[in-house]
C-alpha cells in the first residue's frame, strides 16, 4: 500500500471520530474499533500455484453505551467517507434504539483517560510478482504445501473521551510443509517485515534435512516416559494454551486456571522458567478494545512464581483488581519465554537417548486443575540414541501436566529464542507471535 492511501484511511477514520464526536447525545458514550489490511494470498500445492490474490478488507465495531447499557454493530470500513459515515450513522441510530430494551450492564466500563498513540511500521516485503519465483525456487522439486501471506494490517481505536490510537504494520507469513512420498511432513513458518533471502534459504535447507530423515521405515514407541527435547515451535504450541484458562484474573478467581494453584503458591516452577508479555517489538498494538496502553512489558511468570496475572477493566471493577491493558479475554498477545542456557550444538548430546520432537497437534486441557494437557506429536519428530537420530516416530499421544514440564522436570531451555507467528488467517490476518527457546524435559509421558 502506498504512504497516499494509507494516509486516506487514517483520514477517513478520524473524520468518523470528528463526526460521531458531534451526533453523540449527551448521555451517550461510544467506542470505535477499526481493522483492515491489503494483503496478498498465495496459496501452494504440489509446488505449483493453486490460488493467488490481493485482498481489501475492513470493518468497524461501534459500541454505544448510555444509562448502564451497552450495544455493539460491526459493518465494512471502505476508506470512502460518503459510504463509511452513512453505515457508521445508521449503526448509531439502530444501537439507540436497542438500548433501551436491554437490561442494565453492572460491570460495565465506560471509556476513560487521554491515552493516544500512532505507530506506523513499513517494511521491505516481496512484490505480488516476486512472491511465487522467490517462494518456489528452492521447493520446486518436492512435494511443498503452503500459503503465504502478506501485506499491510491496521487497528486503531476511537471514542468519547477523546482516546484515540493507530497502528498498522507490513509484514508476511508463510506457513508450509514438505511431504515425503510416504506421506510424512516437516512443517515450518517463515515470517517477519522484511524478506530475508539467506534466512529463508537455511530454513528450507533444515526441512530438506529432515525430510531425507523421514525416508527411513518410522519406528514405534510403546507408551511410556521419555527423556524428550521440544523444539521451539512446540514450545509456543504449549505456551498458548496459557491463554485458555490459565493467566487470566477472571479466570483465577472464577476456579477455571490451570495455575491456580502456582497462583495461591501451593506449586511452584522451575527458576529456569521466566515469561512476559513484551510489546517493546511493535508486532501488534499495545492498545486494547478500550484504548488502554499496556505497558511496554509485563512480568507474568519470574523465575517460576506467577508475579501477574492480565487483567482488564471489566474484571478489575468485578473483583476490586487493579487494571493492566489487558485485552478483553485477558489473554498473551506478545509472550516471550526467557532463553537458557542450552547451547544448539549439545541438544543432542544432551538429549541423548529419547524423542525430538518439532511439532504439537490437538492441544487441549485434560485436566485443568492440574494443569494437565493433552495433545498428539505430528511433523518430523524423531528417535533419538546416543545423540543421533535413529527414526522418525509414529504419532504419539501425550498427557502432562504443566507443573512437571516448567516445573521439577524441565532440564534446560535453549540459549537462542525463535520467533513462532500468528498464522490465522479467520476473518483477518492475525498479528503477532510468541518468541520461544526449545526445551530440554525429563520423564515426559506419553500415554498412547
């Protein structure tokens, strides 16, 4: 997108600010929520193109709110003010007129304070016509499976009070696998602002490794504990379940944490084991839906004692808390795990005998008052004796609890992090990401 029209966009939405500012009746409050993005979609199969296009996209989210009440329409964002400001009136007009048949909001939270922000982030991505030459050059004789996307995202927020904030970021993720004739796969993610040839040449280089890897006949493993290393991927693939039920303030005094127990310090993690939200990359907004700035970085786990737990407004006047910007689900939007001291040179040898494991599937809570978690290995994870790779493995089951895996169990976390992107692409493209270390475990149990 061009530095012309991304200004328009900013234009168009602050003069719908300007506008509803004046239409508003004395009694009424408002909030304005705004996403959009350019973005090109290319999709892969066979190592051929099998869909390609540039996509347009936006929408608003007007909330009204008036004598305790409180009412949300969302509708497109074209960028054209004629037909944004008919839509957003109509909004206006439809949600007064729901309002007074809803029932009063006790913990409702009006917006509040003066906070604004603009943080615009240009990178250096690859042309729409550079995109299949240079994603395909390397792959163009395996079986490579994947999407790339990429392109400009914004958010900003509006409201009453006169907050106001505006965030947009160029960036690209391409999400792919490579099969083996057998049908195995390693899987990857390469993403950032800028498109890096020589780093994207060693990650195709690795996943060539390991899929010559997986010609070999796999081997099965009956259940049991295993001595096993996780790759940063699968790292962030455990780390997100955190973010369903877990770091929470609602859900800590609601009984639905799997670390509430880590939160009334009956257990405790592994000193080694340290996480934060760190916003200080500028991968995604530090607003939240009510133009709260949270701060650069949070402590939420230090050395393995829960220190924070997220908490927004609506929990804060529910439980008498002190509000941090958390987002309405009061979940990570930009964790980072703490590195260690595991260099990449001795993971093997400090593995030694047990699994590698590069990838997690079907994450789900087993038991959530243990912080239990269930899930299946999937994509080039391999046997391992005496420091080399033997097999790849048949999938595996898992069932762990949390506080055995960042806890007693947890031998080391490597000394370089890795970034793991957001690749969803429902309804939006997401933004953002975990930075994560790999992880050396000991007696990980594996039940089927």
């Amino acid at each position: 997108m061009k530095i012309e029209e991304l200004s328009a966009l900013e234009v168009s939405f602050n003069q719908l600010i300007e506008n509803l500012l004046n239409k508003k009746a004395e009694n009424e409050q408002f909030t304005v929520r705004l996403s959009s993005e350019r973005s090109q979609f290319t999709r892969f199969n066979h190592a051929k193109v099998r869909q390609t296009g540039c996509v347009a996209d936006g929408w608003i989210e007007l909330t009204l709110m008036a004598d305790q009440r409180s009412s949300v329409r969302q509708f497109p964002f074209t960028g054209n003010w004629d037909v944004d400001w008919q839509l957003t009136y109509a909004a206006l007009q439809e949600l007064r007129d729901e309002l007074i048949l809803l029932p009063i909001d006790p913990y409702l939270v009006l917006p509040s304070g003066t906070n604004t922000s603009r943080e615009v982030h240009f990178g250096n991505l690859l042309a729409a016509e550079a995109v299949v030459p240079n994603v395909l050059e390397l792959v163009t004789e395996l079986d490579f499976t994947g999407i790339y996307a990429g392109g400009i995202v914004i958010k900003a927020y509006g409201d009453s009070n006169g907050q106001k904030h505006w965030f947009a970021t160029d960036s690209f993720t391409l999400d792919y696998s490579l099969f083996s004739i057998s049908g195995q796969a390693v899987k990857g993610t390469f993403a950032g602002s800028n498109w890096d040839k020589p780093a994207y040449i060693a990650k195709i280089s690795e996943a060539k490794k390991q899929l010559e890897l997986l010609s070999r006949p796999a081997k099965e493993l009956p259940r049991g504990q295993y001595k096993t290393y996780f790759a940063p991927a699968a790292v962030g693939d455990l780390l997100m379940m955190l973010s369903w039920g877990s770091v929470s303030e609602a859900d800590i005094q609601q009984g639905n944490s799997a670390l509430a127990a880590l939160w009334r310090q009956e257990k405790q993690l592994s000193t080694a084991f340290s996480l934060k939200e760190n916003f200080q990359r500028g991968l995604v907004p530090r607003f939240n839906e009510l133009g709260e700035v949270a701060a650069p970085e949070l402590p939420v786990i230090e050395k393995g004692y829960l220190v924070n737990t997220l908490v927004n407004s609506r929990t804060a006047k529910e439980y008498q808390k002190i509000a941090n910007g958390a987002n309405v689900s009061e979940t990570l939007r930009a964790p980072e795990v703490s590195p260690g001291n595991l260099v990449f040179e001795q993971i093997f040898p400090s593995l030694d005998t047990g699994l590698y494991v590069s990838n997690l599937h079907y994450l789900n809570w087993s038991d959530r008052q243990t912080g239990r978690i269930t899930g299946m290995t999937r994509y080039a994870c391999f046997w391992v004796e005496n420091g080399e790779i033997i097999a790849p493995i048949e999938n595996l089951r898992f069932d762990e609890s949390l506080y055995r895996f960042w806890g007693e169990n947890l031998v080391d976390l490597t000394n370089f992090q890795e970034f793991i992107p957001e690749v969803g692409t429902y309804e939006s493209r997401q933004l953002g990401g975990s930075l994560v270390p790999g992880m050396l475990v000991e007696d990980f149990t594996y039940t089927l």
